[in-house]
RNA sequence: GGGUGGUUAGCUCAGCGGGAGAGCGUCGGCCUUACAAGCCGAGGGUCAUAGGUUCAAAUCCUAUACCACCCACCA
C-alpha cells in the first residue's frame, strides 16, 4: 500500500465524504439483536425551529464522543436523534411568516394553522437535524423521532388518561402566569425574573367609619388596586393592632375592603400594610385564600383592565392604566408619595412581555407524589448527577416543587385528549377511556361523581356544563356520541399540553413505549443524559418523575451536566447582544475537528466556557499537526507492512520502549477520563503525547533510524493508536488518515478502541529522560549564547558515573538534535578555556565555542544557574532537616528529595567549580 | 433573603495535600528535506485577602472582598 497525504488538511471535502461513507455503512444504527452490551443516550431533542447554536455544538459533541467511544470499545450504542415541536416557539415562527401575508391565526382558524406549521415542519423542521450530522453526530438516524409524531402522541395520551385517572392531574382555576402578549398561561419555570428599575406608590386607604383617617399602603402595581379585596398587617404590629376588622373605602373604586391580619406582613417593609389582590399576585392569592376573600379580576386575557372596573379604565392596556390610576390618585388626594423601587420582574421565556398573573382554569399535575420517588432515585444513587454539586440544586427544586400547570392556550401542541359534551349538564363528570389500540367498541365508562368523592375539583365541575370524556390512547372516532345523551358534537378541550410534558416522556417514549418494545427492553434506562444545566428542572426532573411512573425505573443512571459555553468576555451568546459566535461558520472556517477539539478542550466540569476564535485557531494548528506528523510516516514506512513481531522487544530500543510507555499511559488516562466525563482531560493527554512526546522527540530521533522495521512499526502503531484515541473528539481528520495507513480496517470509526498495556507503563526508563535533559541543555546554551543553531560547536562529555554509560549510545541522537559535534571524553576535564559548561545528573557537558564566548556571558548564564540551584539545595536541605517531616512524610517522598537534594548538591558544586574558573581569565 | 460556582502567567483556563502548568500572546534565534498553521530557546505568577488545620496548603477549614449564576409569595 502506496498512499501519500495532500500537502495540507482541507476539512471541508473529507468531512463530507466520511460522514456519508459512515452513512452508507450503517455504522450508527444500534442492533435489537447483539451480544454486544447496550449503550444508550436520547439526544436532548433541539427545537424543530431551531438552528445549531454553541449550547448545541458541546452539547452533541459530548454525546458523540461517548458514543464514538463506546462503539469502538465493543458497546451495542444506540444515540437516539430527534426534535421537539417547541410549542410556543414554532407557533411564533409560523405567526410572523403568515404576518407577513398580513394574516392572523385567527384568520386561517385552528385546523388551517396547524395545517401551516406541519407544511412549515416539513420543510424546515429539518435544518437543525443536517447541522448536527454536519457535527459529525453519530445518532442512529434509523432512530429519529418527532415528540408529535404518532408513537409519541400516544404515549402523551396515555400518560395523561393514566395520571387522570389516579387524580395526579386535576382541572382548576387557579392563579397562573399570563403571557398577555403570546395569550397563555405558563408554567412556573417559563417566567424569567429580572431585575427592573421601578417605583413603590405610596397610597391613602381611608377608613369608612372614620373619613378623616387613613392607612397608607405601597404598592409597585398600582392598577391592581382596583382588584383589592383587603388590606393586611402583621398581628404583631402596635400601629395596626386596633384597626384590625375595620374597613376601608377602597379609593377610585369606593368598594368597602377589610383590614385582616396576617403573618406574611413584613412589619418593616413600606408602611407595614399590604393591599391585598389576590386575582393578581401570588402571594395575596395565599392571603385571599387563608381569609376567604373575594377573587375580582381587573385584568384580561389581553392585559387589558376588564370589568367589574370603573367604566373610564375599561378596556386600557395594564401599564397605560397605571399611569391614568396614579394621576386620578393624585388628583383625588390619595397619593402620599412615590418612591423609586427596584425589584424583579417576571418575563415571558419566549416572548420577554412581562406577565401577568391572572384566575383562569387550567389543567395541574399533581407533582408532589411523582417528586418524592424521583429525589429517592438520586439519594439513594441510583441516577449519579455529575458534577455532584447539581445534585443540591436538584433537591432544593424537587423538595420545593409546585404544582406543573401543563395547558396552554396556543394551538401548536399536543391537545388535551378530553372531550366535552355541551349538551348534559354537569354536577358530576363521565370519564370513558380508551386504553388499548384495538378497541374500537363504543364508548362506555364510568361515572365519577367528583362531588361525593370530594375531589379538589369538584368546585370547577359547576362552571362545566358539560360531561367530560376523555379519550384513550386512540382518538375518539369522528362521529362518536356521548354516551349519556347521544349527542355527536363532543367538543375536544381547546388547550394544549405544556412542551415539556411530551419532552419528560422521551427517554422511553422515544423506544417505542407504551408498546412493549425490543428496544425498551434492551436500551432502557439509558446509560447517560448529557444535558446544560438550564434545563435541569424543565427537563431532566420531570424525565426523571415520568420514568420512574411510567417504566418503574430511572431513565438513564448517570446526569452528566455540562457548562454553558459564553463568549470570550463571559458574556452570554444571544442575538440582541450580537456576540454570538455561530457554529457553521465556525466548521466552515476552522474545520470541524479543530472546533469540536476546542470545546472538548475547554470543556472543564462546572466551569462555564468562554470561546474565542484564537482559542479555535489554537487547535486548528493542531490538526495541522497531526496531519503533518502522519505525512511523515507515510512518507517513511512507505511499503513497509507492519507485523506485529517487529515489536518484540528484542527488536526495540530504549526509545521505542520509552515512547510506548508513554503511549500506554496516555491510552489509560483517556480511558478514565472518557469513563468520568473527564473530557478536557483526555484532549490534553492526547494533545501532550501526540506534540510533545511523538512528534517533538520520537519522530525526531526515529529520522536517524527509520530503516529499522521496529521503528517503523512503532511509528505506525504509535500514530495509529494515538489516532483512535482522539478518534471521538475529531472524527474526521483521523479518519482521513486512518484510512491511508496500512493495516488498517474498513473505518476507524468500527475499529476497536486501545487497551492500555501494563507492561509498558511499569518500565523504568530514566535513561531516554536523562538523554532528553543533556539535549535540553546544550540547546540551551547554544541559544544562550547566541551560536547560530546551524553551526555545530565541538562538545564534550564527561560520564562521571559509572551507571550512566548508556548516554555514550545516545552519542549521534545528540549530535543531531542538539545540534552539535560531540565528543566523550576518558577524564574529567577541569578546565576548558572558551567553553561553556553544564551539569546534567552525573555529566560533565563543555561546549567548545571557539572562542566566540564572552567570558562575562558565560559568568552571567552560570550565575543565573547557580542561583536556581542553590534555591533548590535550600528548599530540600531545609526540609530535610525537618524532623517532623521525616516522622511524618511518606517515605518515598523523602527518599526522592535525598536522592534529588544530592543532584542539586552536586551541580551546585560543579557549577561553582567552573564559575570560579571563569573568573580567573 | 437563601443557595451554588469562580478569583492561578498579559489573555483564556487546567491543576485541588508533597518543590507552580498548558494554549494564545511577548522577547531572542532559526526556511534543520512532516509541518513557518513549524522548530529551538527565554521571560513572565508572594495561586484574591486574612486567619486556621498539617511535618507539608494554590490544593482542606473559617471568615472577608469582588465577579458570575440559580432559587424565593422583595407589597
């Protein structure tokens, strides 16, 4: 085999040719059927809207290299890809492209509109799936999954019916976060809290039995005054104590309100009075609900001021009646003052509007009982989070947990499988479910009389005047009656489900489930989810609930969470800010291999990652590096076929046995790193071997010897292993040459993942150090000294010690690589007029310089050695001296420092010996 | 208000109990036939501050300061 490499790396065209040569050869697809044991990851599934950004990028990086890793080390790996519909995102994506035909969604109606967005989906929903394969992804693509295509509506559907049907979700009307701009509630978690700039208006609440007296209450909303029902204090509070029960004329408004007591009441906040409006604040909501006061709500679905309000604000936006309510105020004399305020406020994830909490009837999953099993499954270990620091985060949220409010009241999603009838009227509700595929018998159930079994809901039923059917995991039949009055026109509930309800049920849902699949079978739980830590709540808590619900086990047994990736000042990417770095123009200008380097590099647990193009450019060079390296050796070996008795040890030299060694030992610290999630780590181990140890010193010395079959066999199996190695983190560039050395297999990508040799990293073998360091130093004095590096001084060594004769074999290796004529010499040499001297464990090295050394330089390098070492002599002597350290240290630490103290002891010596000498000329 | 992480060379970051490391940048010298996207050499740090534990601390503990982030019913 005759191939030689280009004389540079052009990433683009390999990239493509590998990617579908992997393709075409179905390296990716996992196997129902194999000895092999499983490993398994769902991809966190991307926005179908979306396009690769940097989170993606190390996100899926990550994941290929577990799985690049473990195929080639003997795993049956499935990768399962996919994308979620992104509920509110796409929906917003289709509104602005249809607000560009000047339409609505209103305008096209519901049936029309999603229409629209799986046209959209059809046609674009796939760009993000091409980026990551541009990525090199290595997902079974055989395995892509949509979380609205059919597997996964039914098993939405079906977790649904089942939680329904054990009460975990329930129906209320309840304070919830209200985006007034998208017009949905939202679920805790979707609300971003910012800090704002803004005022507390100070407010006279007069009493009614006593017009010329008033309490003052603060407030940041003053349009949510018309919605009050109360005024609290805190029962503790002298100020107040005695107007407890008395009411108050509400202002603008002139409605009667109660002055309660109630703990809550910070006594040292504003006024220690608190207008409570439990139809707009959360924390009143809790008020209202412990004194039984009225809901009224003054604002609408719009944010709007609504009705019951005084006619003149009707009908104005929120913050334009705040400004009109705050000049009325004043106008009247209700205003005592305002003061400027800075405090948080909750925005919309996906639209910024900021929200407004508003009464309205949605659906609720009981999360409390699903949450103590899953904070169990991390306590107890059975899903390791790592790094463990999330692990306190995780338990906070999940011992704190709300509950999930799952409807939305957008179109794109998956809809609430329950069906109204209109006609019946409703104190109690029919429920009738369909838990299998195949029925397709009439409907029938049971009645539920929520009242009689005192269900939480039970107060909502009397604002339903239908029955309430929900629909099985098969869809009611178009036609289907209800089964009480027989009237066709069942209504499906117009809400759809929370994003994040369909996403928690990936892990399994994605294998097939609720059927009972080969693939559940062998692949669930999933051996890791790589994830960023933002979605550790919305996310992998509720993965975590719903696996341990719906399949009795965890859905993967190991977290790894990984960092955000910033820009280089640490700022978060976004559009608005303009920073964002984008990946595809990044692979474009640097190569995928050189980017997904750079990110396995930086990617340090816990720690955030700030890029930056130099940093990227950095690792290109060392693409270029390898590639250069491997062009060498193909070079060299040329037709040689390598056997595997040409690395008999009879056949190696202490070089080979000295790059093997370190070879083993990167082979075993990047498996362990690879098994800890250590990625950084591995990168560098590789990186260090690969420049500092093959090319900087083996490939040099190998050039002096490259007819021998060892060392060309070496030479290949170095670069080889090292090449599979770094295999997971760039695919491509190894690949490439992988695929131009001899002896190799179809692809490296198949190829079987190194074991490190135990052999090798128990050698002893100081002697290629000690060569090293006597190479160093002439360098060093050659540069020192400014000699030109062509010239070649006449050196001289001296082998003081006996047991360091070996350096006289390594005579022409540091002629070469130090550049110089060398000499050993019989005796010691005492001194060598115009020569400069170095001490190297045991060597007296003299390099003659002809006469071109300025003695004063010569002082001076000298000094400046002498000075170093007698810090270290200090150091060590003094610890040595230590009693305490002797008594207590490990004895191989003090061995090492005796035998090194001696070292330094006798350079120092040396050294003075020769400084003294110079300083007589 | 509660919590987590960070503070190490000019910049970006590893290291997390045994004498301070890498990449980029800087300085000096080299086109040495794999690589100038390179090679060789050099310089550069009281490891945020103050205490403590230890024979030994960048590393463990306790405070403090500053910078990030997360959570919370901050009227």
């Amino acid at each position: 085999m005759e191939e030689t490499l280009a004389k540079s790396y052009e990433p683009k065209s390999v990239e493509e040719k590998w990617y579908k040569y992997w393709i075409d050869r179905g390296y990716f697809v996992s196997h129902s059927n194999s000895d092999k044991p499983p490993f398994s990851m769902v991809i966190p599934p991307p926005n179908v809207t979306g396009s690769l950004h940097m989170g993606h990028a190390l996100n899926n990086t990550i994941q290929d290299i577990l799985a690049r890793y473990k195929r080639m080390d003997g795993f049956n790996v499935l990768w399962v890809p996919g994308t979620d519909h992104a509920g509110i995102a796409t929906q917003n994506v289709v509104e602005k492209m249809i607000a560009k035909e000047g339409l609505n969604r209103h305008h096209l109606g519901r049936k029309a509109f999603i229409e629209r967005v799986w046209k959209w989906k059809e046609e674009s929903g796939n760009t993000i799936i091409n980026q990551l394969k541009r990525l090199g992804c290595t997902c079974d693509w055989t395995h892509e999954r949509f979380t609205m295509d059919e597997g996964l509506s039914r098993a939405v559907k079906t977790v649904f019916l089942t939680l329904f049907k054990e009460k975990l979700i329930e129906r209320d009307n309840r304070l919830i976060n209200w985006c007034p701009r998208c017009e949905t509630a939202l679920s805790d978690l979707e609300v971003d809290y910012e800090e704002k700039n803004g005022s507390l208006y100070y407010i006279k609440y007069f009493f009614a039995q006593d017009p010329s007296n008033f309490i003052v209450v603060a407030t940041t909303r003053p349009e949510t005054m018309l919605g009050d029902t109360a005024v609290a204090v805190n029962p503790e509070d002298k100020r107040y104590k005695d107007m407890i029960g008395n009411e108050l004329i509400l202002p603008l408004v002139n409605r009667k309100i109660p002055i309660i007591a109630d703990n809550m009441v910070d006594k040292d906040f504003g006024t220690g009075a608190v207008k409570i409006t439990p139809a707009h604040d959360f924390a009143d909501e809790q008020t209202g609900k412990r004194h039984n006061l009225a809901f009224i709500s003054v604002i609408d679905r719009k944010g709007k001021i609504c009705d019951p309000s005084p006619q003149k604000y009707i009908g104005l936006d929120r913050f334009e009646a705040r400004k009109l309510i705050v000049e009325d105020l004043k106008e009247q004399g209700f205003l005592h003052k305002i003061e400027s305020y800075k405090h948080s406020v909750g925005h919309c994830y996906r639209c910024k509007s900021i929200i407004e909490p508003l009464l309205t009837l949605q659906w609720f999953v009981r999360i409390k009982p699903l949450a103590e099993k899953a904070v169990e499954a991390v306590r107890s270990g059975k899903i390791k989070i790592i790094p463990e620091q999330w692990e306190n985060n995780y338990f906070k949220w999940m011992e704190n947990i709300q509950d999930w409010c799952i409807s939305r009241q957008i179109w794109w999603g998956h809809q609430i499988p329950v069906f109204y009838c209109p006609d019946c009227d409703g104190d109690k509700i029919f429920i009738t479910m369909r838990e299998n595929q195949k029925d397709t018998s009439r409907l029938t159930g049971t009645y539920y009389d929520f009242k009689k079994e005192g269900l939480s809901f039970e107060k909502i039923i009397e604002d339903i005047d239908y029955y309430l059917i929900l629909s099985g995991a098969k869809p009611i039949p178009e036609g289907e009656n209800c089964p009480r009055c027989n009237n066709s026109n069942l209504i499906q509930d117009p809400d759809v489900l929370d994003t994040w309800f369909s996403s928690a049920l990936w892990p399994f849902s994605t294998l097939g489930w609720p059927e009972k699949t080969k693939d559940l079978e062998l692949f669930y739980p999933t051996s890791v989810l790589v994830t960023g830590f933002d979605i550790l709540f919305f996310w992998v808590a509720r993965m975590i609930m719903m696996g341990l619900k719906f399949m009795g086990d965890v859905p993967f047994r190991d977290v790894y969470i990984h960092a955000l990736v910033r820009d280089a000042s640490g700022q978060k990417m976004s559009k608005s800010k303009g920073n964002v770095i984008d990946p595809l123009i990044i692979m474009d200008k640097y190569g995928t291999d050189a980017f997904r380097f750079t990110l396995t590099a930086l990617a340090a647990q816990g720690r955030d990652i700030k890029l930056s193009e130099d940093r990227i450019e950095g690792y290109r060079h060392f693409v270029n590096k390898i590639w250069n390296a491997s062009r060498f050796v193909l070079m060299n070996i040329k037709d040689y076929v390598p056997q595997a008795e040409h690395m008999d040890e009879k056949n190696l030299s202490l070089f080979e046995i000295w790059i093997l060694k370190k070879l083993n030992q990167t082979i075993l610290e990047v498996r362990e790193s690879y098994e800890s999630y250590n990625f950084n780590n591995a990168a560098s181990a590789i990186y260090k071997f690969l420049w500092n140890d093959y090319c900087d010193w083996y490939i040099e010395i190998s050039k002096l010897r490259i007819e021998d079959d060892a060392v060309k066999y070496i030479l290949w199996h170095c670069l080889i292993t090292a090449l599979k190695l770094l295999h997971p983190i760039m695919p491509f560039v190894t690949e490439e040459i992988y695929s131009k050395l001899p002896q190799t297999t179809e692809s490296i990508v198949i190829s079987s993942f190194p074991v490190a040799d135990e052999k090798f990293i128990s050698k002893n073998i100081d002697e290629v150090d000690h060569f090293i360091d006597i190479v160093r130093s002439i360098r060093s004095i050659k540069s020192e000294m400014n000699i030109q590096p062509a010239l070649k001084p006449k050196t001289s060594l001296f082998i003081e010690e006996p047991s360091k004769l070996y350096i006289k074999d390594f005579g022409k290796y540091v002629e070469v690589l130090a550049r110089c004529e060398l000499a050993f010499s019989d005796k010691k040499l005492e001194k060598v007029k115009g020569a400069a001297y170095a001490y190297v464990s045991g060597v007296d090295i003299w390099v003659n310089l002809e006469g071109m050394i300025n003695v004063s330089d010569e002082i001076n390098r000298i000094t400046k050695e002498i000075k170093k070492t007698e810090k270290d002599v200090e150091f060590l002597s003094k610890r040595l001296s230590n009693e305490d350290y002797l008594r207590n240290a490990p004895e191989a630490v003090v061995e090492d420092d005796k035998i090194r103290l001696e070292n330094f002891r006798e350079k120092l010596k040396k050294l003075n010996d020769n400084l003294n000498f110079l300083k007589e000329l």
